[in-house]
C-alpha cells in the first residue's frame, strides 16, 4: 500500500493518554515505536491514522506513540509501562532493545493481547507475544546481500552500519547477510568467505541517529579509501538527507564506477531520491504504512481470541539499476 510521505510531528506522550473527550469512551489499541523523530516510523503513524479515518463508528482507537529520540531506549520501555498500567485494550510494541523490553514485559504479565510491530522480541522471549507484524527481517538481509554480489561478483571489503545493539530486527538483517554473502549459517564476521572481509571497525552501530549515520560514513570513508561495499542495514543516514549528499559527495567518483558501492535499508522519499540521484546502487525497501495500517485489525482479532498467524510478514521492495521498480517515481 502505498502513501505519501509526510513529516513527522511528534505528540506529547501526556497529550495522546489525555486523549481528546470524543474518544475517550473507545478503547485503545496502542502502537508503541522505537522514535518519533524517525521518518520511518511517521509512516506507521499515517497507517494507523488510515485505519482511524476508515473506521469512525468503531469501538476501538488506535494510539500511536514513542518516545521522542530513537535512542531512547528507556523511555519506550517507560511509554509501554505507563500504557499497560494505564490500561488499553491491546498494545503493539516495536522494541528498540528487545530483551530489555522483553524483561519489563514479563515483569508486568499483561492479561491483554501484546504484539510486536516491524521488530521481534528475541526467540527465547516468543512467548510474551501472541504474533509479529512486520518485515522478515532476515529475508532483508539476504536481499540486501544478493543486490550486494551482483555489484560485486568477486567480493570485497564492506562495512555495515547498524542501528542499536539490542535491536533484534537489525540484527536478524545482519544475519541474514552475512550468511548469504558467506554461503553458511550463523556466521559471526565476515573473514574473507567467497572474498568478503568485514573492516576494522565495523560494524558501526548509528542508535538510530541520522547525524551520527552520517559521520559514521563519512569515518569510514575517510580511513578506508579503498571500501568495496558500505551497507546500510537500515536507511538512518539517508534519512537526513542533505547530510547524506554531502557525505557521498566525498565518493561520488567512486560510486559512479562502482568501485565503491551503497546498498541500503527501506525506501522513504529521501532514500529513493537518493537513490535516482546515484548516491546508492540498490534499496531493499519494507512496508511501514502496511505494518501501521493492519495492525489495529490484527490486536482487535486477538482480543476476540481469533486465530492470528504467527508471523505475520509484509513484504519487500527492491530497487536497482535493472528494476528500479518502487524507486523510480516514488
């Protein structure tokens, strides 16, 4: 599903639990993200706003909220706290650390359907949630890693470029390339498997801040001239994207000839004109309208206790030079 993209504007926490008196009969179903200040997560928000405008006579709300910075790791598990405290119908979480989440989680024992949205909780911690909604995240990885070797066949250096530590979703992307580029399962580090070494330094982890994205490449950049491949795993720095130009300006030459090479996470406005502009050779792109739009649909059937599926995954899109597809109007 498709959607334009908008700024974000970040609501007050007190703001959203406040709620406006209309609504304060309805029950909520709370979508709760890593940051409101990432342009990704906006589009969960325009989800879920689509979702509000199609069903005016429901009984439920859906609640979109986070906390303000993406890095702010402890403030999501506070927001989610103050929501199961407060009491909603059902909660749809996308943690930013999954296990400390996880733990918060398990220490309250909700008796209300709890979901993950675009990022799991890790395997051992399944069973705190009834269904993910989202992105195969490996899948991504493995997209990310076939996009990669078809720019270049015969391997060579990369660094990928991560968002925090905890993040299971990230991480499970990171997998997911590293095993396709190394033809094994569960590989740690690339260590010249098929020609492929991952740099000193790297990865390098952006705590889901675009500036930081930035400088990190422009580091890299600077103190390994003769990269191969910079990845990232998710689309931060192109969030920014007047900083994101004048990092690849740096290498413009390089990428031309595709002596370096940039594959990145997502497919927001930014990224796609990045994209068209030459400053990135392929986006892997997921569906956070889809993930925002559906997922008040899937907590209203939990709280029914209807089937759900487990997972639940929306899809990819991909874009290269061959098939710009999504990237080339969009």
């Amino acid at each position: 599903m498709k959607t334009r993209y908008l700024a974000f504007t970040a609501i007050p926490i007190l703001m959203l639990l406040a709620g406006e008196s209309a609504a304060e009969s309805k029950k909520t179903l709370a979508i709760v993200v890593k940051g409101l200040d990432n342009p990704f997560f906006e589009q969960i928000n325009l989800g879920c706003k689509k979702w509000l405008s199609e069903n005016p006579k429901s009984e439920y709300e859906c609640l979109y909220t986070g906390p303000a910075s993406s890095a702010d790791e402890a403030g999501e598990v506070q927001i989610v706290d103050d929501l199961l405290t407060r009491g909603v119908a059902a909660i749809a979480i996308s943690p930013s650390n999954a296990p400390a989440m996880a733990n918060r989680v398990r220490q309250i024992a909700p008796q209300i359907p709890v979901m993950t949205v675009d990022a799991d909780f890790l395997e051992k911690d399944h069973d705190l949630r009834k269904t993910y909604l989202g992105t195969d995240n490996y899948l991504m990885g493995v997209k990310m890693a076939e996009q990669t070797k078809k720019l270049k066949a015969k391997g060579g250096t990369v660094c990928l470029q991560l968002g925090n530590v905890g993040a299971a979703n990230i991480n499970a992307r990171a997998q997911g390339f590293r095993d396709t580029i190394a033809g094994a399962k569960d590989v740690k580090r690339l260590s010249g498997q098929n020609g492929w070494t991952e740099i000193e330094g790297c990865p390098v982890y952006t705590n889901d801040q675009a500036d930081l994205a930035n400088q990190q490449m422009s580091d890299v950049f600077t103190a390994h001239p003769k990269l191969d491949a910079f990845i990232l795993i998710g689309g931060w720095a192109q969030f920014a994207p007047q900083a994101y130009t004048q990092v690849t300006d740096q290498v413009m030459s390089k990428l031309k000839s595709k002596e370096l090479v940039i594959v990145a996470g997502d497919t927001l406005p930014p990224q796609t004109q990045a994209f068209r502009e030459g400053r990135s050779h392929a986006q892997v792109g997921q569906r956070p309208f889809e993930m925002g739009y559906k997922a008040p649909d899937v907590m209203i059937k939990l709280i029914k206790g209807e089937k759900v599926d487990d997972p639940l995954f929306t899809g990819l899109d991909i874009c290269n030079a061959e098939d710009p597809g999504f990237c080339k109007t969009n």
